[in-house]
C-alpha cells in the first residue's frame, strides 16, 4: 500500500499544486457519521448530538448484566430470564461488512472464537438505519411497525419482549444509546480502498459527482438493515437428514450456538452437552414435526408462556440457513453413535 495508507506525501487529485501530508490516523479514526454528515446526508434517527463516556459505560453494564450502579445504588434488573449477550454478540461477524450470507459469518466465527447467535450483532448497530426487518412483521406483528425506523423503539422492544423483561427507563434506554454510539463505524473499519480514503481526505473540494460516488460507496461498505427470512419447517422429503453435512461445521454451530445457552443453566433447564446422551435426545426427535426435532425448533424456537418467561429465538434464513442445519444434524447423529 501507498500513498494515505502508509502517510506519505501525495498530490491532491483537486491541485497538483497543492501538497499536503496526510496523517493516516486522522481519516481512519473518523467516524462513519461525521462523513455522512459532511455528505449532507440526513441524520440518523438516534443521532447523538454529544458522547458521554459514562453513560456508555452504563449501557455496556446493561448489556451484559442487565442492571447497573447508578446514585450509589444497584439498578432493576432488566430481565430476570435473559442478558442482552444471550442473543446478541458485541463486536464484528464477518470480514467483509457488507456481508449477510450464514457461510461466512460461521467462518468468522470459527476464526475468531465468537458465539454464533440468533440476534443481529450491536457492533455497528448505531449505523443502521432499519431494524426487524422483512419477516419479523409475522412475529411481532404492530409493535414491529415503530421500531423498523427506530434504533430506540427496538431497543424497547427487545427489552421487553425478545427478553421476557420490561421497558427501559429513559436513562437505561439512553445509557445503550450512548454504548451504541461508543461502538459506532469508524472509516477504518469498513475496509475501503485507498482512492476512496483519499476522496475522504478531500471531502471539502470534491465536485458533486465525486460526493455522490463516494456515498454510493460507504452505503455499500456496511450493511444498513440486517434481512430476515423466516423459514417454516422443512418437509420431510426435503430433508437431508445430515447426508453429505459437514461435521466440523455442525460441531461449531451446535457449541457456539446451542451450548451458548444449553450450556448455561441460567438460561434454561434443558441442559444440553457434547455427550452421546444429548445426541440420542437430538436423533429420536429428529423426524416428522415434533416440538423438539432440529428441523421445528431451529425454525420456530419456543414461546414465552404464563409463568415459563424463558423461550428460545428463532432462526431466519440469515443466521442459521439450511445447509447448516443439515450440517448440524450430521454432527448430532455422530454424537448419538459416540
Ligand atoms: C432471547 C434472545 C434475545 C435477547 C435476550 C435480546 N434480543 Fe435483541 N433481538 C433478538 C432477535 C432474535 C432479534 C431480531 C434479529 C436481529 O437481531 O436482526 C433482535 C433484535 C434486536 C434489535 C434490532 C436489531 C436489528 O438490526 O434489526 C435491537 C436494537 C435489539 N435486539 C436490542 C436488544 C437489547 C438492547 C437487548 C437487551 C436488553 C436485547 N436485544 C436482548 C433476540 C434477543
Ligand atoms: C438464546 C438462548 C438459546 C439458544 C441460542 C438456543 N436455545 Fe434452545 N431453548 C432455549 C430456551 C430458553 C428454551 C425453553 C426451555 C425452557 O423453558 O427452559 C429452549 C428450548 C429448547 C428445546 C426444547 C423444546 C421443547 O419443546 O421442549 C430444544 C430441543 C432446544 N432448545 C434446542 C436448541 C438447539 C438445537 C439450539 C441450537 C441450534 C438451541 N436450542 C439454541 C434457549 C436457547
């Protein structure tokens, strides 16, 4: 690499005249926002005016714990069932950001010893502009219909439903607010090329063309609403059962994901291993449309009921997609003959 990347000098593409030593540092600390902002582009929805570490700091307790200290005293809890992190990872899942395919984001995940989850990533999340996307109507049906817009109105309706909790008090809603800001894109991360880094440097004199060009570019560069397609049971002459499925793979997806939570007796009574005994669980249910075969409940997870608020998510298409399926019932059928 040349030129920005390494912080040589080079000459400005608006005046070979002109020569300016650019620090690196600087473009790529920027965020993704303040860019936009230059753009004139319309702010976000959530857009905060100012950043308070604090708060931040709030938020991320929030996440993970579900509560936190505030005037010297522990806060509610925000659920007594579910933490943010039960669903949620905080930090990237794929390489490329404007990626979506189930494929790379387990290769990520392998790479990078991070869960593979049924939520959406906060990481990046301030930069999104729609939420609950496309099937998520048939979910949540009404209360999807403020939130698609809305990062705040989604918080809430997590908080209080995909979490078997309750509203945000306005503090907590902003201190997550502010934690989103925190982990917010920056240029660095969205792994552009070096003539649209300088284009970045010369914001200020770039003709209209040019601006537009760039937009175009830093609207690609991330994802800015996460799809979602529910997938109903697979029929049964679909169904592969784990025929030319790929173990490892299964492996990873049943750890990473299952055992995120089976693991976890804090989460859920079923408690779930990589023993024969879970396997033969997984391959006597495995067939027809019983509550517990792989192929219904990956796709339609468990309902939260009248005093059993605990309930597992779905899977879209998007974050478990059938060839993973496939590729964990290959796996659970080799647990079973252990
Ligand atoms: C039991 C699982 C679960 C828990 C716990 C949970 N969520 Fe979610 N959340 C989901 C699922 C599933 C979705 C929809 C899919 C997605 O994230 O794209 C979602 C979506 C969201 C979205 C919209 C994401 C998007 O890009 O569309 C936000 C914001 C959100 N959750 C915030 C929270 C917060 C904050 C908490 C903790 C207070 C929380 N969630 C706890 C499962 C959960
Ligand atoms: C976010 C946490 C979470 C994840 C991830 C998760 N589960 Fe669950 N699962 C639950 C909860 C909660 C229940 C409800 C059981 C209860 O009441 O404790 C449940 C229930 C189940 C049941 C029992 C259904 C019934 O009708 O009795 C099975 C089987 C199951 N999960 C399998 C899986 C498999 C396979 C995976 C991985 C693909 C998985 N779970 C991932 C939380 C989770």
């Amino acid at each position: 690499m040349s030129g920005l990347v390494t912080g040589l000098l080079f000459i400005s593409s608006r005046n070979s005249m002109e020569i300016r030593k650019i620090d690196p540092n600087v473009v790529s600390e920027l965020s993704l926002e303040s860019v936009l902002s230059e753009l004139n582009v319309t702010p976000y929805n959530h857009s905060l005016n100012s950043f308070d570490e604090e708060k931040a700091k709030m938020g991320q307790d929030l996440i993970l714990k579900g509560r936190t200290i505030r005037n010297g005293k522990k806060s509610k809890l925000i659920s007594s069932f579910f933490v943010c992190t039960d669903c949620h990872n905080l930090g990237r899942e794929f390489d490329n950001l404007s990626s979506q395919k189930a494929s790379e984001r387990l290769e990520f995940s392998k790479n990078n010893y991070i869960p593979f989850l049924p939520g959406s990533t906060f990481y990046g999340i301030y930069n999104r502009t729609s939420f609950y996307n496309d099937d998520y109507i048939k979910k949540y049906g009404d209360l999807v219909t403020n939130a698609r817009d809305t990062l705040e109105n989604s918080v809430q309706l997590c908080a209080k439903y995909c979490s078997s909790g309750r509203y945000l008090a306005d503090w907590e809603l902003e201190a997550i607010m502010h934690y989103y800001k925190k982990n917010e894109l920056k240029i660095k991360d969205l792994n552009l090329d070096e003539q649209t880094l300088e284009s970045i440097v010369n914001l200020k004199r770039i003709n209209d063309d040019e601006k537009t060009d760039l937009l175009a570019i830093l609207n690609r560069s991330h994802v800015n609403g996460y799809n979602a397609k529910f997938l109903s049971t697979m029929d049964v002459n679909k169904r592969k059962y784990g025929k030319g499925g790929n173990v490892e793979n299964g492996k990873l997806i049943y750890n990473k994901s299952c055992l995120h939570c089976h693991a976890n007796k804090r989460v859920t009574y079923l408690n779930l291993g990589n023993d024969k005994l879970s396997g033969k669980m997984f391959v006597k249910n495995l067939e027809g449309y019983r509550d517990k075969s792989l192929y219904q409940i990956i796709r339609y997870g468990t309902y939260a009921k009248f005093g059993r608020k605990q309930y597992m998510p779905m899977y879209t298409e998007q974050k478990m997609s059938d060839d993973q399926l496939n590729d964990l019932v290959a796996y659970i059928k080799q647990l079973a003959e252990k």
